[in-house]
C-alpha cells in the first residue's frame, strides 16, 4: 500500500462519490452532511435512481450528477433543471465524473462495473477511499500498478480492512505474523445445508449485523464476501495468502486484527456501523466527528469466536485457491460470483448452487494468465458467459 503525506488539506475539501445512490454512498453523504461548509462535492454518480440522485445533487449543490443507465438521462435532466448541476448519462460519463477534480474519492460502486471509475480516480494520483473490493479482486495487481505510478493513496473502507489499516505498523512489516480477518458468519451461520439450500433471497439479504445492498449481503450469507475480503486484503496489505486467517465472530464488533512476532495482536473495536470506517477514511491522516452508536462493552457481555466452517460456506476456500492460482482465477470468480448472485436474487437458482457454478467457472480459468486490462475485461466477459451456462446445470430453486 502507497500512502501519501496525508498533508492536511485546505477546506472546503472537493470530493467525489461513485456509487452515491448506494449503501455506502449514503453513508459517506450523510458524514458530508453533517459538516456541509467542510466540503464541496465535484460529482455524484448512481446507476439508474434518478429521484435520489437529483435529491442528493440538489442538497450537496453538486457540480455534476451522472446516471450509468443511458436511457434516464432526460429524467435526470429535467429532474436537476433550473439547478447549477451538470448532468451526464451512461459509462463513459461515470468515468468523466471520476476523471473530474476531486482530491478525495469514494469508490462505491457495487461490482466489477466500479473498475474502470476506480482507476480513472487511481491515475489522477488521488485519495480514494476504496469500499469497491470488487475491483481490487478482479484487477489487484493492475490496479495496485496504477497505484504505484500515480501516487494515489487506497484507503480501506470495508471495515475488516479499515481496522487492519488502523492497527498495521507498515514501518514494522517484517514483524507483522499474520492479519486475521473477522466475519459475523452472515444469516445462515446457525442454518442447516438442507435448509441453505432452500434460503430465500429475502432471508439471505437480511444480515443481522450490518444494513447493506443486496450484492453484498449475499455475499455475506455465502460468506464469499469473507473470500472477496481475503484477495482483497491480499492486494492492500502486500500479505500472503497463508498469513491471512479468517475468524468467525458472530457480533461483529472486532473488526479486524494483527498479529505480531512479539505476541501482541492489536484490534480495532467498533459499533457494526460503516460511518466509522468510512469517517476514517474521509479524514485521515486525521481523525473527524462520526455519529455511530457508541461501544458498550459492558452491555454486550461476551464476545464470541469460532473457525469457519468449510463445508456449509465452501465459497472462502474457492477464494483461497483462485489467489494462490493467480492470474485470471481471481477475475473469473467474481464474475461468476457476480452472475450467480444476480441469479439467485432473480429465484433461477438455489443458495447453496451459488458456490457451485462459481467453482464449476473458475476451474475453467486456473492456468490462465492476466498482463493488461484488456485481459481482465476479456476475461470477466467471458467467464459471466460460462457461469451463465453452468447456472443451466444447476436445479430450478424454490
Ligand atoms: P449498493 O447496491 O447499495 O450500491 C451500489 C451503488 O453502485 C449504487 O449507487 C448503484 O447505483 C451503483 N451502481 C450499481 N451498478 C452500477 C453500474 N453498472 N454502473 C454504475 N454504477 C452502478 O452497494 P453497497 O452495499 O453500497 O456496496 C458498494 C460497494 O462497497 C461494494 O463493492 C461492496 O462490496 C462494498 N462494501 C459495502 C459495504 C456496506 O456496508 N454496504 C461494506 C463494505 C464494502
Ligand atoms: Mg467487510
């Protein structure tokens, strides 16, 4: 990881937030909006709610809104008409919008369609605040090259990495034994395989501890989002696939910790609330005011730990693999992830056939090579084309 001088910068601050729409671009808007004179939002983008959109651009007088989806741009217009707002529509203006002069950037796009705005905002050698973990998996080493030619600084949002990034001496690496990533075991982590296999969309997107898009809490139930976070850590942390441990720790109030040579592991605690995070990120090198409901330890009484169970959540070991193979692995269970989450969310299969035709994808893919971005994208493509098959061979749910 790449960090800059972290110099503290002049107020009012110009930031940008991909994905403003979402679960953690309302969470960063809402921070912003608390301290309004701190701030000056360059642009704002979402995919197709242009209602809150225009709303948000209206309330942060926005220098630009931009919806992905083409067809909504007169919607949009005529929704932010008789405003200052600059309006844009489809891909190539989401990425206009994150080429835009932002010096803080929230890569809060949900899946690898955050890839290409998230390194646009790399190579302007900027702050990007990174809760895009989609991108960093399907892209690491690229990405972190871009990182490295642009001078950019990644700062963790997801809150595993985010407590790593808190408690990680990077002046002490070679003393740093191992990073232990927790997870709160999602809503199946008491659920029996039979009934896994008949979990609801709806069952499985109501997480117990955290309040996030529907993407992600699947990914949580599966516990891929845990893989998700391995490769992801991978990349940010420089750490090695078997210096990365993942514990289950049901209340989800430790959200990360690392091990030292001396012994010591240091943690960081915290409500289950993504302002903490993502207030860290918007003010380091700094710390700034976030309303998350404080800790009370004494309340909360015990706090619990156990090893994840490989055979109900195969999905963290799939991950494991697809990093030690390498190259195009990583690309290709995302994608396939991607596919078959949509498609499980979309009642065409079961829960527990997720997994399936993401193993049954990246199989196809554990020799292949990746060396520029054409590659990654050519890659995606094609493995969202062989999950698509493989979701064939997988039985009609529920
Ligand atoms: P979400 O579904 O709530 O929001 C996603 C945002 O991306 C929306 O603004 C949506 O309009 C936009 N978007 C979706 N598809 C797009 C496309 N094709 N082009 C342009 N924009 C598009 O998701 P979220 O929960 O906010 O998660 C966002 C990212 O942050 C994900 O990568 C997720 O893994 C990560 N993350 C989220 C949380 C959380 O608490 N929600 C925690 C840690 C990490
Ligand atoms: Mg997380």
């Amino acid at each position: 990881m790449v960090l800059n001088n972290g110099s503290e910068s002049s107020r009012p601050r110009c930031i940008t937030i991909l994905g403003s729409t979402g679960s953690i671009g309302c969470n960063t808007l809402d921070l912003i909006q608390r301290d309004p004179e701190a701030y000056q939002v360059e642009a704002l983008t979402a995919n197709s709610r242009v209602d809150v959109l225009a709303k948000q651009a209206i309330e942060t007088n926005a220098k630009f809104a931009v919806v992905a989806d083409e067809s909504k741009f007169f919607d949009l217009k005529q929704a932010l008409s008789g405003t200052s707002t600059e309006v844009g529509a489809g891909p190539s203006a989401v990425i206009e919008a994150a080429a835009r002069s932002a010096d803080w950037v929230m890569a809060g796009i949900v899946g690898a369609a955050g890839l290409h705005p998230t390194l646009t905002a790399v190579r302007r050698g900027v702050n990007v605040a990174l809760a895009n973990k989609e991108c960093l998996v399907c892209a690491g080493d690229l990405m972190l090259a871009e990182v490295e030619k642009s001078g950019a600084t990644l700062l963790p949002v997801d809150s595993e990495h985010n407590a790593i990034f808190q408690v990680f001496e990077f002046d002490q690496r070679p003393a740093i034994e191992k990073i232990i990533l927790t997870a709160s075991g999602g809503p199946f982590w008491n659920t029996s395989l039979r009934d896994m296999q008949k979990a609801t969309p709806a069952e499985a997107v109501a997480h117990p501890n955290w309040d996030m898009g529907a993407k992600i809490s699947v990914d949580s139930a599966t516990m891929m989002n845990k893989g998700l976070e391995l490769i992801e850590a991978h990349y940010l942390f420089l750490m090695p696939e078997d210096k990365i441990d993942v514990l289950v720790h049901v209340q989800s109030i430790i959200h990360s910790l690392v091990a030292y040579v001396d012994g010591s592991v240091l943690a960081q605690l915290g409500s289950p609330d993504m302002r903490t995070p993502i207030a860290y990120a918007l003010g380091w090198p700094n710390r700034i005011q976030a309303p998350s409901p404080r800790l009370n330890l004494a309340s909360i009484g015990n706090l619990s730990f156990e090893s994840p169970d490989a055979e109900r959540f195969p999905a963290i070991e799939l991950a494991r693999q697809a990093l030690r193979d390498g190259g195009a692995a990583p690309t290709a269970l995302n994608a396939a992830n991607e596919i078959a989450v949509a498609a499980f969310l979309d009642k065409k299969i079961g829960f527990l056939d997720i997994a399936k035709t993401v193993e049954a994808t990246v199989a196809k893919y554990s020799r292949t090579k990746i060396l520029a971005l054409d590659d990654v994208v050519a890659i995606d493509k094609e493995a969202r084309i062989r999950a698509k098959e493989c979701l064939t061979l997988c039985p009609i749910a529920i």
